[in-house]
C-alpha cells in the first residue's frame, strides 16, 4: 500500500495560514491609505449610508463657498454705501456751512467740492465684486449708473442734467414774476382792484397761489380762486393802517414752498418789505401792486429758481416711472402733476360729489377698490373705501386715493383743476371698475382710462418753453443714468442658495429711493451755475444750498442707507446661522463616513503585528510539517 504526502494547499491548515496571509496584504494596504477597503463592497454594510452621506457633505461644501462669495458680495456693498453715506454727509455739511461767495465760474466752494464728490459717488455704485456690479440689479455685468460727464452734460443726440435743469428754469418763467401775472390796478366806481395770478390753470411750473391773508383796512382780498387761480385786491374808500399786512403764500415746483409778506407804512421813503399808505386808497393800492411786483420778482429770482433746479432733478433722476393727464410723482417732490383737462363746477374740495358718482359705482386706484354707496358712512375703511355720494366731497375721494398711493403730497384742487399726486408713477393707475364710474372721472376732468402717471425723465413740452404747461416722458431725448436692470424688490434681484431650502437676498440697485436721492442732491448741486455778477446770485446759491442740505438728509418714512445695510445684516445674520447649522450637520456626516470607510493606524499596526507574529508561527509549524517522512516514524532496520 502507498502513503500519500501532506497537501499543504488543500489542507485546513493551508488554508488558514493563506487567509493570514491575505488578511496581512489587506491589513498592510489599509495603513498605507488609511481606508478599510479599495473597492465599496469591502467597505462593509453601513457604505450605503457613507455615500449619501458624501453627496450631503459635497453640497455642504457648495453651500459653504457660496456663503463666502456672498458675504464677500455684500461686504464690499456695505463698504461703498458706508462710503456713499460719508460723502453724501460731507456734501450736506458743505452745503449747509460753506459760504456762498461765488466764484468765476458761478458756483460756491461747496458747489465745486460737489462736483469732485459727484466723480466719486458714480466710483462707488460702479463698485465690483469679482465680475459682479454691485449695483445693477440682476444686470450684474453691466455697470450700475453712466459717467459723470454723460449724466451731467449728455451725448450728442441725448440731453443731461444741466440741459433739463436750463430748460425747466425757462419753463418756471422768463418774466421775472414766476409765471404769475400782477394786473395793474384800475379804478371804477370810487373802487381800485387788480390781481395777482397764475398764468395757466393746472401747470406745474412757476409759483403757485397757495392762501392769502390779509388785515388790510379798507382792502378787500380775496383767493386764491378762479381757474386759473387768482387773488384779487379791492380798495375802497378807506385807506390801511400802519402796521396792517398781506400775505401771499406760494407753493415752489420742488414741493417747498415760500411767502411774500408786505406791511403797510407811512414812513417815506418805504422800507424794504412794506407798502406805503398813499394819499388816496388809489395811490395805495398802486404802490401795493408794485410792492407786490418786487417781493414776487425776489422770490421768482431766488427761491424759484433753486426750487426750479431741485425739481428738473427730480424729472431726471426719478426712477419711477407712465401718463396721460398729468399725475405729479413725489418720492422726494413733486413732479409732473395729473392735471384734470377740464374743471371742476366748485373751486373746493368741499364740491359734492352727486354730480357723477352713483350708488354702487366703484374705480380701482393702483388694483385698491374705491366703492360709491348711499348707505355708507362718510369716513374711510379699508382696503376698500366707501364714499358716500350724497354726503361725500371731492376731498374725501382725493384723501382716499391718497391713502393708497401712500403719497406725502396730498392731492389738490387749484382753480377747479384736480392734481393727484402719487410716489410711485410707474404703479399709479385710476380706472372706473363701471361704465358710470368711468363717466363719473371724465366729469371731474379725466378724459383717458386708465389715468396713468407721467413717466421719468420728464422734459418740458412745447415751444417757446417760457410757456409750456406740462411736462412729458423724456425718455427718447434723455440720457439713462441708471443703466442696470430695476426690480420692485431690489434685493431680490440677486439670490443664492445657502442651505437646502433656504435662499438669500443680497441685491442692490443704484435706482433705490435712498441711493437715488444721495446721487442726485449731489448731481444738481454741482450742476447748477450762477451768474458771478448778478445781484440775486448769492441769494439763490443760498436757497439752492438749504434745498440740498434738507435733501440730503433722510425724511421720516423714506427709505435711508441704514435700511438697506439692515436688509444685508438680516442676509448675513441667516447665512451665520446656516454656516453654524452646517457645520454641525458636516462634523456628523464626516464622523459617519470616517467610521465607515476609515481605520485606526493604530489599531492596524496593532492587528499586523499580532497577524505576523501568528504567522510566523504558522509558517515554521508548516516548515516542521513539511520536513516529517514515513521513515522517521519506522524502527531502523524493520
């Protein structure tokens, strides 16, 4: 019979020794990546759950670098307005303190200084992040607003600031008297009268008759009324007694306003201010008239005109921007006002409205209803107002549509002509919601539907300008100053996603209501000359200097740098908080997947050492093995 030898590699104890062998190769692979396994099978049951894990900590990773571009975003926005701010201040603080000796060129030192800010501030809202501007809205690789000599002095075929600054100066009157007209007096019937008024019903340039008053003895004064609007002057048999006085208030096209007050006086020769008491209530009444002509002309040729420039400013720069008619838009003042084509019957808000509004008539003001009904009270609720037709007035409905258009200059009636007035033209829309509704404002004057709002830039229309009496859309014929796209929410404008399901606004637009009227204030300071020699010169480098000084400072519900550095905050405050949150989330996802797909080199070099020392055991056990033979086992001899 045969004795087979030992097969090492089928034997059971081959086999253990092969598979120390590979555990080993596996073990010494693993300190050298630091991974339990090469290929995701040896990764073991939990690798599922490592590679959702992954996919979570790769869009932690994309949320992280997106957090810091944004943050890097609006640290430089925050950055240029902080600078904006400081400028904008310096300009104010200039305009308010500087002295206003004028120079050759006709402006103030502070004027001049402006214009250097005025380079500056177009730097800033041309601020880029990266390849981003900063100040374009969505439009973020376009710069936000033109440059300085383009928004001051056009192109070739486009006019700037300064041109519709010249031309609305001529439209506020050439004549000296502000588009008013000072009748002279004449006498009939023992009875000397003349008047003081408007030259056009329902324009918006010049001065316009605002109230009057008056303790003239022996004078009868009477106005503002009439379309066009007048105050009339009736002397009698009596003559004023020193000391008595008229006062004419105006109403300035940038929403100020000024007065003329004169007093009556029996010092020869008259001091500056009043009106001497004349021999016969004739002769006083003349010397009224050309008193009044030259306290008018003073403020015509100083106030107006400062006022003049602070509005073609507006019509520049005034973002909000559609009309027929003629709607004054006011997000810092007035501009073109809706103007009704025909007139009232009455002169007053107090006018019934029972001429055209019917029980149940009902118009939309910008989407709001406004409905007509006998049974309802006179007072306002809302969001939808009630107007009673029997007992309601023209200012009650004027009230109600201020409430929704949320203007800060109430709507009026001057002369039997309606002006509405609105903050925003672009949103401004008055339609009747019934067929009577819609004949109902056509007899208070409106004869297109919707009424809409003229839209900036405005530009005086007609020829000779010195007698225009509407503004319209001058967008075809004037340069764009804001070149970046607009959105009704300007944040929006740019977002990101920082977390899943929680996005950040973080958008900017030069066009903002706070942003806008820094650029501007600062733009029509430095755009407005004078004449070095003319005597009023001083006084109106004056009055522009307090218009600009008052401008740029912020107003009570305007909106004002801080809010928008406030919006940013509350972005940055989120992505702090999303940040946090990762980072938690990211220590967890990365233990589990450290736990799953890592070793412990410790613990390996551990393993290996006990593995090798197993086998080195092994192997000589099988060094031992292989050497046995059957004679070692047989008797010698046998």
């Amino acid at each position: 019979m045969s004795i087979n030898s030992i097969g090492f590699n089928n034997s059971l104890f081959g086999q253990a020794v092969q598979n120390l062998n590979s555990q080993l190769t596996n073990l010494s692979t693993q300190l050298a990546t630091g991974e339990k396994s090469t290929t995701y099978s040896g990764m073991g049951l939990n690798e599922g759950f490592a590679i959702a894990a992954r996919s979570q900590l790769s869009n932690i990773s994309a949320f992280t670098t997106t957090i810091t571009n944004v943050n890097t975003s609006i640290g430089a926005a925050n950055t240029a307005l902080q600078s904006l701010s400081n400028i904008s201040t310096a300009v104010k603080n200039d305009a308010a303190s500087t002295p206003q000796d004028l120079n050759s060129t006709g402006q103030t030192v502070g004027q001049q200084n402006a214009l250097s800010q005025l380079s500056s501030v177009v730097g800033i809202l041309n601020t880029q992040a990266g390849d981003r501007f900063l100040f374009s809205g969505s439009a973020i690789d376009t710069p936000a607003v033109a440059d300085v000599n383009t928004i001051l002095n056009g192109t070739g075929t486009k006019a700037g600031l300064k041109q519709l600054i010249a031309e609305r100066a001529q439209a506020d009157g050439t004549t000296g008297l502000g588009r008013l007209v000072i009748s002279s007096p004449t006498t009939s019937g023992g009875t000397t009268s003349f008047s003081v008024a408007e030259d056009a019903a329902g324009s918006p340039f010049g001065l316009k008759l605002s109230t009057v008053t008056s303790n003239l003895t022996g004078a009868t004064v009477t106005g503002p009324a009439g379309s066009p609007a007048a105050v009339s002057f009736s002397f009698g048999a009596t003559n004023p007694n020193p000391g008595d006085q008229v006062t004419l208030n105006f109403n300035l096209p940038d929403g100020t306003t000024s007065s003329v007050t004169l007093t009556a006086s029996n010092t020869t020769p008259a001091p500056a201010n009043t009106f001497a008491i004349g021999s016969t209530p004739a002769q006083t009444a003349a010397n009224l008239n050309s008193a009044l002509n030259t306290a008018i002309g003073t403020v015509a040729n100083t106030d107006l005109v400062a006022a003049s420039a602070v509005a073609a400013g507006n019509d520049f720069f005034d973002p909000s921007s559609s009309a027929t008619g003629s709607v004054a838009t006011n997000q810092q003042t007035p501009a073109a006002p809706i103007t009704s084509a025909t007139k009232l019957s009455g002169t007053a808000p107090s006018d019934s409205l029972t001429a055209g509004f019917q029980n149940g008539d009902s118009i939309s003001v910008n989407g709001t209803a406004i409905t007509f009904s006998t049974s309802s009270p006179t007072s306002l609720t809302g969001p939808t107002y009630n107007i009673n037709p029997t007992t309601g007035t023209v200012g009650n409905l004027l009230s109600a549509i201020d409430s929704i258009t949320g203007t800060t200059t109430p709507s009026s009636i001057d002369g039997g002509a309606i002006t509405l007035n609105t903050p925003n033209a672009a949103s401004f829309s008055i339609s009747g919601t019934t067929a009577n509704a819609t004949s109902a404002l056509s007899s208070l004057g409106f004869s297109s539907s919707p009424i809409t709002a003229p839209q900036p830039p405005l530009r005086v229309s007609g020829s000779p300008l010195s007698s225009a009496t509407s503004l319209v859309n001058g967008s075809a014929s004037t340069v764009a100053w804001y070149t970046g796209n607009s959105s009704a929410d300007p944040r929006a404008s740019s977002n990101a996603r920082i977390d899943s399901g929680i996005t950040v606004n973080y958008g900017a637009q030069a066009n903002e209501q706070a942003i806008r009227q820094q650029l501007e204030g600062i733009a029509v300071y430095a755009a407005v000359s004078f004449s070095p020699t003319a005597a009023n010169s001083p006084k109106q480098a004056a009055a522009l200097s307090l218009r600009i000084s008052n401008n740029l400072t912020s107003q009570p519900g305007q909106q004002t740098i801080a809010d928008i550095q406030t919006d940013y905050a509350a972005a940055q405050t989120q992505m702090q908080a999303a940040s946090a949150r990762q980072s938690q989330t990211q220590t967890v996802l990365q233990n589990l997947v450290d736990s799953t797909e890592t070793v412990s080199t410790d613990q390996v070099a551990s393993e290996i050492l006990q593995l090798q020392t197993t086998l080195s055991a092994s192997y000589q056990t099988t060094s031992i093995l292989a050497g046995l033979s059957l004679t070692k086992f047989l008797a010698p001899g046998g």
